[in-house]
C-alpha cells in the first residue's frame, strides 16, 4: 500500500469512528464557535452536554486519539505527524469537539520526555482521564521573557521543598488542580542551573489564586505560595534541570500541529461570511485581502507539516519552533484584522448581541489576537532565537 492509501485509509476509519462515536447532543453545536474554539465551544459548564463531552472524551480516550501524538505505552495514539493532520482535519470536517488542554498538549509531553518512569506512571494517567487539570507556573512579575531571573524559591527541607513566591498571568490556575512551577532549587548556583520544576497541588494550603480581569476574558491569574509543601518525588526528572526542561516544554507549545486546523477553520468562517447575505459584496480590496490570508495559511501548513517531521524523527525543533509560533500569531492577528474591516461597524457587536456576525467571535478574536504575540515568549524574544539560533548571528 502506499503511502497515500495508508493515509486515505486512515482517513476513513477516523470518519467512521466519529460517525459512531460522536453524541448526538455534540453533533454541529457550533459550527461558528468552533471555527474559533479548540473544543468546538461547548459551554464548560452546561449540564446536558458535560455528560456527552465526557462520553465522546472517554471514546478518545480508549481509541489512543485524545493525546494522538503521546507514544502507545502512555495511552497515546502513538501518531505520526501526518497520521495527525488527518486526524484533526476529519475532526473539523465532523465538527467534533478536541479536547486540548495544557496537560495533554504540554505538560504531558514534558513528563513523557524528562520524568522518571514513576512520574510517568503516576501522573498521566489523571491528565488522560480529565482527573487533573493543569496550569503553567513560570512566570512572575519581574521574570517573563528572562525566567531565568525567576524568584521563586522552593527550599528542600528533608523529603519535602518548602515554596515561596509569586506568579503571575497563570492561565487557568482558578480552575486547576495542579500546577507545573518553575522555583529556584539552589539560589548559589548559576542562574540556569539552579532552576528545578515541580508539580504542585493548587489547593495546598498556602496557595493563594486571585484572578486578573482583562479585556478579552481571558482567565488570568496571579499566584501566592507561602510555605506550601511539595513532596521531593514531585521533582519533574532531576533537580536543577528545570530550565532545560522549560525551553523543550516551550518549543512543544510554539509547535502545537493543532493550530493550523483552527486557522484555517477561521478562514473557512470568513469565507463563507463573505458570500452571505449578511454583507455587501465585498469591495475588490477586501478581496485580495482575503486570498493573501488564505496564501498564508497555506504557508503556515508547510511550516507546520516541517516541524511535525522534525517532532517525529526525534529530533526536537528549536528555532524552527520559533518561526511556526512566531508566522502563526502574526497571521492569527492579520485575519482577524482582515474580519473586522470585513464587517466595518459591526465589529462593535460582541457575542449575544443579536446582529454580530459569527455570534461576535470576529471582535473577540480581533482582541484577544493581541495576545497571542506576547504568551509562550514574544515576537520579539522569537526573533532574538532565530537570529541566534537559526542563522547563527552574535547576541545583540
Ligand atoms: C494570553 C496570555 C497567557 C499567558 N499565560 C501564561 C501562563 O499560563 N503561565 C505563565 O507562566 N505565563 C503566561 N503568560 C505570560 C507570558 O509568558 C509573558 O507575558 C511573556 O513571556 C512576556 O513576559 P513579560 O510579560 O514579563 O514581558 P517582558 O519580558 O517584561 O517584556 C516586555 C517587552 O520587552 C521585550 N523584550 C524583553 N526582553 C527582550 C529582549 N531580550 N530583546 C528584545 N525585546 C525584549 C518583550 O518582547 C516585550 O515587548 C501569558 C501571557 C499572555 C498574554
């Protein structure tokens, strides 16, 4: 068989697995939110359909296609890059939701590639099963693009560390039970290698979450710890190599194979906004507008189909994951740009209001675009690496 018929082939036992597995109650929710949303928008919290979120996740689950890409022997789908293409474009043609959150698309990966095999065993399977919810603790109020000036201190005292500190712009930490946290293990050592990362429980006592309003509801969050206590087997691999561990986590996250699906889901949205009723004609502008967005997302599909094929010949991607991240949010914020001007006034109109178009996602992804160039490192740290790391240029 070739390759092609292999994928094809892939391709179809995926739709048959959706057309069986799907609830019925998750069947084209949203088709708008979902252009816009990982997991196609269903309200986190409404009752009917948790229930069928949570049977459709366990179907993921038994079939290794919730995390497709962690290996086999951790309950993943073992999927090679193009195996994962296929896989998320049959979910988007299905409309069915994607779970992806931080432990199964970060974290996970991080413990699978730098945890001890105990770890592995003891902390993945509750990321699989929804159990635990994670957030990402690393940066502080005077440490972001430079972690390495971290202050966060977590002192060994016996078989326990003691935290203290503060974190801040912790997505989702008010609903996480457990947290990711870069501290520093030995405050004598160089900056870099005195760095460890830990796993910690968000409701120890001590931990103290206070939410961060923003324009775009974007959960934030700022994050005390004083004096809360972590077992030393919740070290993540060795003490002392967190920062390492940190750069391949964020190369993971600059590198999501996902992203690419939800852009071009975007393009299709507006693509079709065009040709409704709802609008004028496009003016010739518009136009031209549009078809650079769609020459772009082309683009961004190579770069990422690039990275996929580093990811799965085992060789970690590390200024290219910049390129991808840095091309990526860049266009994320042109189309939505390209949206807005698409439908002038009505961009004022958010979701609910009865005339938005595309139930107002345009004007909040519009806003919420602007963000992306600053989260997992700004443009202009990616700059910095691939000027340094890709094309071998001297430090600035
Ligand atoms: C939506 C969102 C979600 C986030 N979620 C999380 C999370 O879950 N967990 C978490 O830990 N953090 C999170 N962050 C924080 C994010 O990682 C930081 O905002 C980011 O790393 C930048 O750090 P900073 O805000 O301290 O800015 P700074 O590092 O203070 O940078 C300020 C400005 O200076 C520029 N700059 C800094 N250093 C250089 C340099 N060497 N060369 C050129 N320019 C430079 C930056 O590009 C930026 O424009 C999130 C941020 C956003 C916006």
């Amino acid at each position: 068989m070739t390759a092609r018929d292999e994928l094809n082939q892939f391709r179809s036992e995926v739709a048959n697995f959706i057309e069986r597995e799907l609830p019925d109650s998750l069947r084209n929710v949203s088709t708008i939110r979902s252009a816009f949303e990982e997991d196609g928008g269903a309200d986190r919290t409404e009752p009917s359909l948790k229930e069928a979120r949570a049977r459709w996740r366990n179907a993921l689950r038994a079939r290794g296609w919730l995390a497709p890409a962690w290996p086999v022997k951790y309950g993943g789908g073992g999927l090679s890059p193009a195996h994962q293409f296929v896989l998320i474009d049959e979910f988007i043609n299905h409309d069915a939701p994607r779970f992806f959150d931080m432990g199964l698309g970060m974290i996970g990966p991080t413990i699978i590639s730098h945890g001890k095999e105990e770890q592995k065993q003891r902390m993945l399977p509750p990321i699989l099963s929804g159990e635990h919810e994670w957030c990402e603790l690393f940066s502080e109020p005077a440490a972001g693009s430079d972690l390495a000036g971290l202050q966060c201190r977590a002192a060994k005292d016996g078989d326990e560390y003691v935290v203290n500190g503060q974190k801040i712009w912790t997505t989702l930490a008010n609903r996480a039970n457990w947290g990711l946290l870069m501290a520093r293990t030995n405050p004598e050592a160089p900056r870099h290698l005195g760095i460890s990362m830990l796993r910690v429980n968000m409701r120890a006592p001590g931990v103290t979450v206070r939410r961060i309003q923003n324009l775009t509801d974007h959960e934030f969050n700022e994050v005390f710890f004083e004096d809360v206590r972590v077992p030393a087997n919740d070290v993540i691999g060795e003490e002392g190599r967190g920062f390492y561990y940190l750069m391949s986590l964020l190369d993971t996250e600059r590198s999501a194979v996902s992203q690419v699906a939800s852009i071009e889901r975007t393009l299709e949205s507006l693509l079709q906004l065009a040709q409704s009723p709802e609008l004028p004609p496009l003016s010739r502008a518009a136009r031209m507008e549009l078809a650079s967005r769609a020459i772009e997302v082309e683009v961004l599909r190579g770069l990422s189909q690039g990275v996929a094929e580093l990811q799965f010949a085992g060789k970690p991607p590390a200024h290219q994951a910049s390129v991808l991240k840095l091309y990526h949010t860049e266009l994320a914020q042109r189309i939505a740009a390209t949206g807005m001007k698409m439908i002038e006034t009505h961009g004022l109109l958010f979701r609910g209001d009865r005339h938005a178009p595309l139930d107002g996602m345009i004007a909040q992804q519009y806003l919420y675009a602007s963000t992306l160039t600053l989260q997992v490192g700004t443009s202009e740290i990616q700059r910095n690496i691939i000027a340094t790391r890709g094309l071998g240029l001297p430090r600035g």
